[in-house]
C-alpha cells in the first residue's frame, strides 16, 4: 500500500463512511481529531515567527495539492482544520494533507 502521504487524492473524491474515516484516521498522527465531522489539529510554537513560517509551509502545499484547510493561528499556535465542503464531509484529500502536514 502507498504511503498516505504520498497519495495524490483525487478532486472531490467521494464522501467517506465512518469505517473508512476510522480507518484512514489511523495513518495520520494522533494529534489529529475528529471534531464534528472534520479533522482537527491542534500545533503549538514558542513564538509568532514560528507559527507564521508553519501557517506558510501549510499553504505552499495546499496550493501544490489544490486543497485548502481552514487556519487559525496566533501568537504561539495553529489550528487546521480539514474537511471538503463539496462533499459536507470527509474525504480522502482530507487525510492526504493531513499526512503530508505531519512530514512538515
């Protein structure tokens, strides 16, 4: 099996089911939540220099893949959150990008 996230996933995949969100979810880091029916991650840093460059890095590579998460960050902090909203849910772009930030 292809490492995750070396997958190219593809545009508005389909929506998945639980069994596969769970099963999916397990090849990602552990930090990542499912929130709502979203992936959630939480990542701290020591100051807002870091958590900018991090913000960064996340959206060189949303670009590169053409799926974009929701960010929020602050002084010492980023949050992600993914999810398709084509597809109301999760997809595998989702888990995707969720590996390829772990290898950040």
């Amino acid at each position: 099996m292809t490492k995750l996230s070396q997958r190219v996933a593809p545009d508005h995949g389909p929506k998945l089911s639980d069994d596969e969100v769970s099963e999916l979810k397990l090849q990602i880091d552990s930090a990542w939540e499912i929130r709502g029916g979203k992936l959630f991650r939480h990542f701290g840093f020591n100051n807002f220099k870091e958590s900018k460059a991090f913000v960064d890095k996340v959206s060189e590579l949303a670009e590169q893949v053409n799926h974009h998460p929701d960010i929020t960050f602050s002084f010492k902090y980023v949050d992600i959150v993914l999810y398709t909203h084509f597809r109301q849910g999760l997809t595998e772009a989702d888990f995707v990008l969720a590996a390829k930030i772990d290898e950040l």
